[in-house]
C-alpha cells in the first residue's frame, strides 16, 4: 500500500474510532449496571450501533452495508469495550457475515443483507455448539432431513447467545449420518432460519443465566420445517462454510478483548494516581505500579498480533493460525489486566459503581468462548508446529 493510501487508511480508522466512542458515551456505566442487574438485554445501545451503520460494517455497499474491512470491524468493537460497553451484545451480527457473504447464493444476499444492513433484520444468533459434543463440532447431533422443498430439523443447541432478540439463525445441522461419511468433516449444511416463523412450531428456547448478563439460551428443534433455498452453499460443505466465521468471530472477539485490557489499564491507572494510602498515591508502590506496566505491555503485544490477523483477514488471505493466536493472546491479556485492575482497586473493584467486577465477569468468557484457550493451543501445535494430533 502507498504511503498516501496509508495515511487515508488510518485517518479512516481514527475517525471511525472517535465516533464509536462518541456513540458509546450515550450509555455510560448506570446504563449497564441497571442492565446488568436484571440480566436484560441492551435494545437502546444495539438500535443505535444499528443506526449508526456500525453493525453493518462488513456488509458491501451494494447491499446497505458500509463495506468496510475487517481491519475496520474490529477497531469498532474495540472502541465499544474501551468506552465500558459491551459488544458482545451483538458482535455475532458481524462475524455470521462471513459465512453469507463468502457462500451464501446470489438470491440469498440480496434477500437477507439489505434488510440486515438497516437493522429490519437482526442476524444475532449462531447455533453450533451442543450439550453432548461441546467443542467436538463434527460430533453434533442435529438432524436436517431433506423432505420435498424443506428440511425437517430435529435436536438441540446449548450456548446460542441472543437468540431471543434474533430474527435469524445461522445453524450447523448434520443433513448425512457420520457413519456414512469418508472425511469427519463431510456431512455437515448450514441453514439461514427464520426465527420470526418458526418459534413456537419448531423451536424453543429456554434462558440460561450465567455469571454474566450475556443473554445466552438453549434451544430445541422439534420438526422445524426449513425452506430448501434457506441452505446456504452446498450441502455437506458447512463445516468449510463455517470456519470462515469462525475466523472472523475470533478476531473480532480478540480486539474487543484489546479494548477491554485498555479498560481495565486505564482504570487502574487513574485510581492509582488518585488513591491515597499512607500519605502518598498507591501508583507510586512499585508493587501497584508494576502490575499496570506489565498488563499495558502484555496488551500492545497481543494487540499487534490481532492486527495481523485482521489485515490477513481482510486480504482474503488463509489466517487461521494468526486469527487463532490474537484471541489466545488477546484473552489472555483481557484477563491479566482485569485481575490487576481488580487487585489495584482492592475492595472497592468489588463494588457495583466501580464498574470493575462486571467487566471482570464479562472478559473472563473469553477464556472459555468461543474457544478455549487448550483447544487454541492443540490447533497451534498441531497445524503450526506438526506435532501429533492431540484429540
């Protein structure tokens, strides 16, 4: 890229940044708390990103989106986590995208991303994971039956965030027994549901409350009729379709990790400069002050790393590794810096006004989800290194 090409780059993404923390300062900490407290979920702060184009970040402009790149797309969830949000309210939105816009017919984007891009439709919903395989996805055990021009569904999902504030899911169904399949891969289709008509004939959807206000559910599908043009690609290719999201889902999950580490370091910056203790501020203790320092470097290493990812990324170039790599780093960094946030607040980080304990709670997913840190590892090891398959 030319240097003049560069610098609109960047003054592109600097601006994009101001404005999302512009946004984000309409729902300052009393608006999450107050949420937070009757585990609902953020409708007002959701409508606005909506408003504000940001949710369609990655949707191209012929279709209503703003087309911008995943470079773009993951400095906006880094600002909303820098400014205390919490995007996880509806980063699924953008990174379902990928498995749309890179498979998805012709027909099928032109139905389903204009009314997406405007906020008609929301597309919050990822139905992967199950009680019975967890992070095994080839093992799942949803059924998807061909009968004339539907497909009959039948089992369960667990872990299926916002899907009662979704229209549409993205849902991973097995359409050929595993037993009948060469590759373990093979046999898996994705289907775009409409969730408007199909609650309440073919689905149900239990709560699950959890340490953290994350609106997740349990669903079921009991003989939930599919149209046959809602299955996106080929059929028994999903898996493939998948892992492009998959890849953008860690990216984005990873900067806004970056963005909760700045958070919590300028948190504990500003209240050790002002605490007082024994007649001094506490960030002048090298054992307050060095905690910080750390977690600020640990951040811009991992930052950097989910730089990369997002550039390979948005080149269309192969990034499993590096997407992978900036969500082990960026997770880990999040975490780090929430336990010295937590450790420099003392008791007052366990008090609800402080913010920190709730934002302690929420990056503490991203150890877990989407992925686990020993699954990242094992792939590392395994496609990076070739060492012997673990699992």
């Amino acid at each position: 890229m030319a240097q003049a090409e560069l610098n609109a780059a960047n003054e592109d993404l600097a601006q994009i940044r101001e404005s999302v923390r512009a946004l984000c300062a309409k729902f300052p900490g009393e608006y999450w708390r107050a949420l937070d407290r009757e585990r609902a979920y953020p409708t007002e702060f959701v409508a606005a990103l909506t408003q504000a184009g940001f949710l369609a970040a990655l949707i191209p402009e012929e279709y209503g989106g703003s087309g911008l790149s995943m470079t773009a797309a993951a400095a906006i969830m880094e600002e909303i986590q820098v400014s205390g949000c919490n995007g996880a309210a509806c980063h699924a939105q953008m990174y379902t995208m990928g498995t749309l816009l890179r498979h998805g017919s012709a027909a099928q984007k032109a139905r389903w991303l204009p009314p997406i891009a405007s906020g008609e439709l929301r597309l919050q919903a990822f139905g992967v994971t199950e009680p019975t395989s967890g992070s095994d996805t080839l093992n799942l055990r949803t059924t998807a039956v061909r009968e004339g021009d539907h497909y009959i569904i039948n089992g369960q999902k667990i872990w299926t965030s916002r899907a009662e504030h979704s229209d549409l899911l993205l849902l991973l169904a097995r359409t050929t027994p595993r037993e009948a399949v060469t590759r373990r891969s093979d046999g898996l289709s994705v289907f775009l549901v409409d969730m408007r008509l199909a609650q309440g004939t073919g689905i149900s959807i239990n709560p699950i409350r959890t340490m953290m206000n994350h609106a997740t559910t349990e669903l079921f599908f009991d003989d939930l009729r599919v149209p046959a043009e809602n299955l996106i690609g080929e059929e028994g290719q999903g898996f493939r379709y998948i892992l492009s999201g998959m890849n953008a889902e860690r990216i984005l999950i990873a900067a806004e990790c970056i963005g909760d580490a700045k958070w919590f370091i300028a948190k504990a910056t500003g209240y050790a400069k002002e605490r007082t203790v024994f007649g001094r501020p506490i960030g002048q203790n090298q054992g307050v002050q060095f905690p910080i320092a750390r977690a600020y470097a640990q951040m811009r290493a991992a930052e950097l790393m989910v730089g990369a990812a997002a550039a390979r990324y948005a080149a269309g170039r192969e990034c499993g590794a590096e997407a992978n790599m900036a969500k082990l780093l960026a997770a880990d960094a999040s975490w780090a810096a929430a336990d010295m946030c937590l450790q420099t607040h003392g008791g007052f980080g366990f008090a609800e006004e402080f913010d920190v304990e709730r934002k302690f709670r929420e990056t503490r997913l991203y150890q877990t989800a989407p992925i686990s840190t020993n699954l990242i590892l094992s792939y590392l090891a395994e496609h990076v290194l070739g060492l012997p398959r673990s699992y």
